[in-house]
C-alpha cells in the first residue's frame, strides 16, 4: 500500500528554485534513500513533506491524505516522523526529556512508558546518560538519541536527514545497524536521505538521486549502482558525453 | 543591622517586580522571538479594568468592587486575557513575520491599549485604595518593612517555584522549554505551536497582573503609564540575562533592582537624583563585558 506519495512538488526560496516538479512514491515497509549532491534538494524535499517549507506547486499524500501545507505539527500527529539534518537535540533538555517529547502527542501513558523501557533496552547508553543534558551526549550518541525520539512517536514513517553527516566511520556504521535493525523488528517505513549512494547500495532498497531540485534517477540501488548510472547521474554526464 | 535589613527588603522587592516583567517578556521570547512592547500596557490595563470608565477626577470602581480575596486572582485573570486576547487578535496573523516587524506591532499594540485606556479614563492618574492592609508595617529583625513589601518577595517565591515546578514537571511546561529551544523541531515532534504561544501568552499577561497589582498597593494610584518604567527595566534585565534565558532574566531582575537601591544607598546626596544614570552604566559596562547576556543559552539560535 501507498503510504507516501508526492506529485509534481516545487519549491522556491524567493527567486531561488530549490526543487522542480519531484515526484515520490513509498509504499508501507518500504526503504527509500534520496542521494545526490549539495543544494541538489534533497532537505528542502524533507522539509517540505514535513511541512517546515510550503511548496509552491504539487501535492503530497500521506497514508491517502492530502497533507500539502498543512502545520508540521499535523503532519508529525499523522505518523510522520523527521530526523532532521545535524541531529537537532534539545541540548539543554535531558535525555530522558527529549524522549518524552517524542511520546507527547501519543494519548496513551502506557504504551509510551513501554516504549521508553524498550528504548532504553536497545540503547543502554542512553539509560546510564538519561538525566544527562543531552548537549553533552557525543554525536554518534545524539544521532542514536533522535532515532529513538522519532520511534517514540510510533510513526508510520521515518525520514531521516543525512544520518551519517559529521559522524565517525565507526559511527555510521552502528547507526546503520541500528536502523536495520529497527526496520526488521518493526517493519518500519524508511526515507534516508545520504549525499552518497555508497549507503544506498550497501543496505539495499529503492534509491533516488536529485540533481539541481530534479530527480535525475530512480530504480534499485544496487542495479543504478553496478550500471555506473549513479556516477553518471551524479556529476551530470549525460549518456553522450560520457568522460573517457 | 536595621539598616541592611531595610535595604535588602528595599531591593528585593524592587528586584522581584523587575525579575516578574523580565519573566513575562523572556517567556514570549522564548517561544517566538518577540520582544513585546506592550508588555507594559498589559500592566496598566489589568489595573484600569478595575475603574469605572469616566475621565472625572474621581475614581469610582467598577470590577474593583470584588472582595479582596477575589480580587487578586482576578487582576491576574485580567491580565493573562489582555495577553491572550493579543496574540490571537494580533501576534497569530503575524506569525510568520519577522522579528523587526513583531516588535513595530507589539509597539503599536501597545499605543492601542495605552490610547484606548486614554480615552476611557484620560490622562489623570486615580488615587485608588485597594488592599490597604497590607499599608501597614511589619518588625523585623527590630527592622520596620511594609508589609507589602514583605508580601511582594514572599509571592514572587512563590511564583518562581511554581512556575519552575509547572516548566519541569508537567507535559506543557516540557513543551515550552523544548519550544524555546528550537521551535521547528518541536513541531516535528507534534507540540502544537499555537498551544505553546498562547500559554507563553497567559502566563506573561498574569505576571503583568501581578505586577500591576503590587505597583498600585505601593503607589496607591494607577497612571497610565505605570507599566512603562517597569517594562523598560523588565526588557533591559532580560538582555543582561541573556535573551531566551528565563533563569538569566530573573536573575538580572534582581540585580538590577538590587543595584537601583543600593545606588540609592551609597552615592553621594548630590548624585542621587541621578541613580538611574549609573544604574544604566553599569548596565553598559555588563553588556559590554558580556553582550551575549550574562547567561546566554548555549543552544540558543536564530529561527528560520
């Protein structure tokens, strides 16, 4: 089933166009990566589903409901949930505070006081750190803390914004594991969005790359990818001009 | 000994009017980097909504009339209304403004209501009696303070910690702090902006209120522009603190007062009528050492 689908969606920053007629469709337990360049569009993208940017044109569906400009908070009460770039904790909130946060919307105590223990069990670092002002919780540490925070809404879908941005090596690899774990427990609906395929093809899925606010690509990552279309797309060769 | 106690109840009770606007602008700033001029409006207004409109010399109450055990949580009351009343009429159409073009609307929202109050009541101030026991004094330490004093410091406490307890321990108050902290976000975790906005607003207008209340005990008269000296300070003492710092803007309030009194204390008689001069270099000399505020939040940031 088709829970996410956006149609024909520009955005503009005054004269600037950040993206042209983009076009999106991710069904449920689904993972999607958009790649592509700097200022090719891929934020703007998230923020616009996520409803911090209005769009100018198109449409954008979530669980067949037309959420085009709606208030992020509504579109956040409908199951979308944003992991923004650069992590984005409340650093001066404690750990535990910024999960509370994540669980606020949801009516029920209970199952969000489960939730959080089951957090806790799957990131015992942020048990021992959890009164802990989250500012002081090392990069790695706070992208492991906003995954658990956007999982605390029990979304529908988690879109995530440069995970592996300004962290370690190492790092990017527990949040990987950690983020395949999570989608083969909980079936979890995934956007991720990386500057690089190299992710993209390593965990497999349905990738798409923008170029200048366009989608310039689409298909499976690991086929783009041995195809050579990738770099191809990337660095904007068209087919005749290929580099010798 | 008597001296010191006297002066330190001077400047507490200075501090906390200071420390409570300062609380009521830092809380709005916080959540959505307005910097509100009426403020000081909302002070005068919760105070002349106890008259009976009439530009006569007389005072005549009209909603004064209430007992007094009433008639406190109901300047408040009045004053958080006045405050809601605008952000919804006014501050809600204008949020995607700019901070510039929010403060310029708070500047003539507060023209509107001091006008407004003008009109109703012209510009004489109204001997006005309410409250009066606590005119009288109280010993101690051999020390006389006026009661009112001592009761303004002792229900300034009490705000503080109720108003820590409310942003620590309850599901809004979470909301807020994160919402002062980086509002986007916190609408992507689904806190409801508006909600958040307008308790900021209710919580500010009822310190207004109180504020206004303790300026008319004291005074013993509502001016139309009672609120304004306090707000100027009010504003002055959350910029030391730190703009977005609730915690800096109650502290500079009370430095501030503090200073103001001690000023009073120590200059020489001739320079006295000229405290305020000195107050404001020091306020100079803080800024300059440290223009970020003396506690500026460290995640504090400009919004999209």
């Amino acid at each position: 089933m088709t829970l996410l689908a956006v149609e024909g969606l520009s955005v503009r920053y005054g004269q600037l166009t950040a993206l042209r007629d983009a076009s999106l469709m991710l069904d449920e337990g689904e993972t999607l990566f958009v790649t592509g360049p700097n200022g090719a569009g891929k934020s703007t993208l998230m923020k616009a589903i996520a409803g911090v940017v209005r769009p100018a044109a198109g449409c954008i569906r979530l669980g067949g409901r037309d959420i085009t400009g709606e208030a992020p908070e509504t579109i956040a009460r409908l199951g979308f949930s944003m992991v923004p770039e650069g992590r984005q904790v409340f650093g001066e909130l404690t750990v535990d505070e910024n999960l509370r946060l994540g669980a606020g919307m949801r009516g029920d105590r209970a199952g969000a006081a489960r939730d959080l223990e089951s957090v806790f069990e799957s990131f015992p670092m942020l048990k021992e750190r959890r009164d802990g002002a989250a500012g002081l919780l090392s990069g790695g540490q706070q992208q492991m803390l906003v995954i658990a925070r956007a999982l605390m809404t029990r979304p529908r879908l988690v879109a995530i914004d440069e995970p592996s941005l300004g962290l370690a090596p190492l790092v990017i690899d527990q949040v990987y594991e950690l983020l395949l774990r999570l989608r083969a427990e909980r079936r979890l609906t995934l956007l991720v969005v990386e500057q690089s395929s190299t992710r993209a093809t390593m965990t497999g899925g349905r990738m798409m790359l923008l170029r200048s606010g366009r989608v310039v690509l689409e298909g499976d990552a690991r086929e783009l990818n041995a195809s050579g279309a990738v770099e191809r797309a990337y660095f904007g060769y068209s087919d005749a001009e290929e580099p010798a | 000994m008597t001296a010191v106690l006297q002066i330190l109840f001077d400047a507490l009770s200075l501090g906390s009017l200071y420390a409570l606007g300062a609380l009521g602008i830092a809380l709005i700033f916080g959540v959505m980097r307005l910097v509100n001029f009426a403020h000081g409006d909302y002070i005068s207004f919760s105070i002349f909504a106890l008259l009976w409109p009439t530009t006569a010399a007389t005072t005549i109450l009209f909603l004064g009339q209430v007992p007094p055990a009433v008639l406190i949580p109901f300047v408040i009351l009045i004053g958080a209304g006045v405050s809601v009343l605008s952000e919804i009429l006014v501050f809600r159409r204008l949020r995607d403004a700019n901070p510039a073009t929010l403060m310029i609307a708070s500047f003539a929202l507060g023209f509107v209501i001091k006008n407004l109050l003008l009109m109703l009541y012209s510009s004489r101030p109204k001997s006005l009696s309410i409250l009066p026991g606590l005119a009288q004094q109280v010993e101690i330490g051999g020390a006389r303070i006026p009661l009112l004093q001592v009761v303004t410091v002792a229900a300034t406490i009490v705000i503080l910690i109720a108003l820590t307890a409310f942003l620590k321990r309850t599901r809004f108050g979470l909301e807020m702090r994160a919402a002062a902290q980086d509002f986007t976000m916190a609408r992507m975790l689904g806190v409801r902006a508006n909600r958040v906005i307008l308790l900021a607003f209710a919580i500010s207008g009822m310190l207004a209120g109180a504020i206004g209340l303790a300026i008319v005990v004291q005074t013993g008269t509502a001016d139309i522009n009672m609120g304004l000296s306090v707000m100027l300070v009010a504003f002055i003492a959350t910029v030391i603190g730190g703009l977005g710092s609730l915690y800096g803007a109650v502290v500079a309030g009370f430095l501030i007062g503090g200073a103001s009194v001690l000023m009073q204390v120590i200059l020489p008689l001739d320079a006295r009528p000229f405290r305020d001069a000195f107050v404001y270099a020091l306020v100079i000399v803080v800024l300059l050492w440290r223009p970020q505020g003396l506690f500026a939040p460290r995640t504090a940031k400009q919004r999209v």
